[in-house]
C-alpha cells in the first residue's frame, strides 16, 4: 500500500510538472507564458477566453489562464492561413480568413455560422487580403492591402452588408501601403497601423485626420507595426521589426516602451499582434511560438527621460 501511495504521488507530481511547462507559471511580476503554439499570428480575449490563430490554419482556445479547451482546424490551402481575429459586440468571432478572401464568423466554440466578403476582386465588399477588425457604432472596420485600390478600410453592417470604404495606396497622407491592425478609441476615432511605420488617424466617416511615428528604434519610433490594441485611453502597438511594444497617446504622444526583457519572458521576437481584456495583456509572439500574458496592474513602462 506505501508503494503504491508513493507511486500514485509521484504521478501527481508529474502531472503537475507537464500541466506548468504546457502553460507555464505566473511570476511576481504577472507574466504568464503559454508556449507551444506554432507562429501565432493573431490573438483576441473576452475576459474568460484567450482566442489565437496560429501559423498551421487552427483557431486555439484557452482559458484566460493558458489552458487549451479546444483546437479548430479553420482552414487547409496551400495560400496562406488566417491573419486576424477579434470578438464582436455580439460575442462571436470574426475571423480574417486572408488567403480566401472573406471574413468567417463563429461562435466561441469556433463553430462557423457564416461569412461574408469574396474575392480575390477589388469592388466593394469584395477583398484581396483582409487584416484585422475594428468595432464602432455598431459597424465592422477591416483592414486591407493587396494591389491598388484594394490597400484600404472597408467597412462592413453586423449582417456583412459592405457599407464604405476608404484609403487608397500609397506611404502618405491619407493612403496605405499595407494596412494591418486596426483599433476604435473611445474619442470615436479609427487608428490604422500601417507597415510604412505609421499609425493613421480616420473619423469613422473616413475623414483623414493625420499620423504619428516614423521609422526607427528610439523611443516614439515604430518598425512593422501589425497589432494593436487600446488600454485605457491608449494605445498599445506591437512592433514586428523592433521586437517590442510601443505605448502612445490616441493623439500621438510617447508613453512608453516594453521590450520584455524581464528574465521569463527574456525578449519578444518578431511579435506580430496584441490583445486586450481589461486586466490582462495578451502579446503573440510569433518568433518564439508562444503568447505572453502580462497582468497590466503590474506592466511598468518604459518611459525615455
């Protein structure tokens, strides 16, 4: 009976031991690394759910805590898989399905209910290479870049019905030359993160308001931006090229750097998006197939003198 006592603890232990290196552990400092996840590409949160969309086409479930309920093979091509994901108002998903040219909708179980979009074709509601989402008064905000006019934001009702779009091609003024995340602030504004390493500002309407940032590694500069998210009343960017996130005003000002450099997280590599759920942070971090949870009470930033 003592044997069998030892052994069956020593399997708990184990058990254990394999559940905390699947999902890792906490820290002090309120990180959490969930790894094991092949080039994550895309993250949404709900406050219960961390959704990811990795580099093989499957849509991951987790808990907010990084343990896996369920894994969705979403889609099977040779093209290209999923870019973006993000919860709706209405508590489903919408998904980027980027290399076939819609968006998908699902429940949060990852069960599919529709889509809307085609392609690949630049007419309205018609997409080359759909990015991420924005939600505002009630209307749906993609993102875009493909060939000419397809580099633009279309905007879509609840039931996909295309509605307006706007931005054009270029690498200034009101145009884009690879429009990627996308974000709506509380003032009522549409932020677009542009892979010229700039973040423009739009009304809803599609009035071009102006942009902030350039092209570097000193603080306020941005490289690759592909994922944003608001905290509060800023805005967080990831940074592709520069291995970190950057934190700025919804008007532009520098309010911080994260390199991640702390020892559990040991540096971001080529990240490609960030998400939040209003207590936790959630970075995709694609280089090192993993995402980083970061707990915001205890994210302290790095604000250049």
């Amino acid at each position: 009976m003592t044997q069998r006592k030892t052994i069956l603890t020593g399997l708990l232990i184990l058990g254990a031991a394999i559940f905390a290196i699947a999902v890792g552990r906490s820290s002090s400092r309120g990180i959490r690394i969930i790894s094991g996840i092949k080039a994550p590409r895309a993250v949404a949160a709900d406050g219960e759910r961390l959704f990811v969309l990795d580099g093989t086409g499957h849509l991951l479930i987790y808990d907010r805590d990084g343990r896996e309920l369920r894994r969705v093979q979403l889609v099977k091509t040779a093209r290209g898989f999923p870019a973006g994901i993000a919860v709706a108002p209405d508590g489903t998903l919408l998904v980027a399905d980027t290399h076939e040219y819609r968006v998908l909708r699902l429940t949060r179980d990852g069960e599919r209910l529709d889509a809307f979009g085609s392609g690949p074709g630049s007419a309205p509601g018609e997409f080359i290479y759909p990015q991420r989402f924005a939600f505002h008064g009630g209307e749906i905000f993609v993102s875009e870049y493909g060939f000419g006019p397809n580099n633009r934001v279309q905007v879509f009702a609840p039931d996909g019905t295309f509605l307006r779009s706007f931005g054009e091609y270029g690498v200034e003024g009101a145009a884009f030359s690879r429009a990627c995340g996308i974000v709506a602030t509380e003032e009522g504004e549409i932020l677009v993160a542009d892979a010229a390493h700039r973040i423009l500002r739009w009304t809803p309407a599609g009035e071009y308001l102006g942009d902030f940032s350039r092209l570097g590694r000193e603080p306020g500069a941005i490289s690759y931006p592909f994922g944003m998210a608001m905290v509060g009343a800023y805005v967080v960017v990831v940074e592709y090229g520069n291995h970190r996130l950057s934190r700025f005003t919804t008007e532009g000002g520098f309010a911080g750097l994260f390199t991640g450099s702390e020892e559990q997280i040991a540096g971001f590599k080529n990240p490609r998006d960030v998400a939040c759920d209003g207590k936790y942070l959630f970075v995709a971090d694609t280089g090192r197939d993993r995402v980083v949870r970061i707990e915001l009470s205890k994210l302290a930033w790095e604000v250049a003198p």
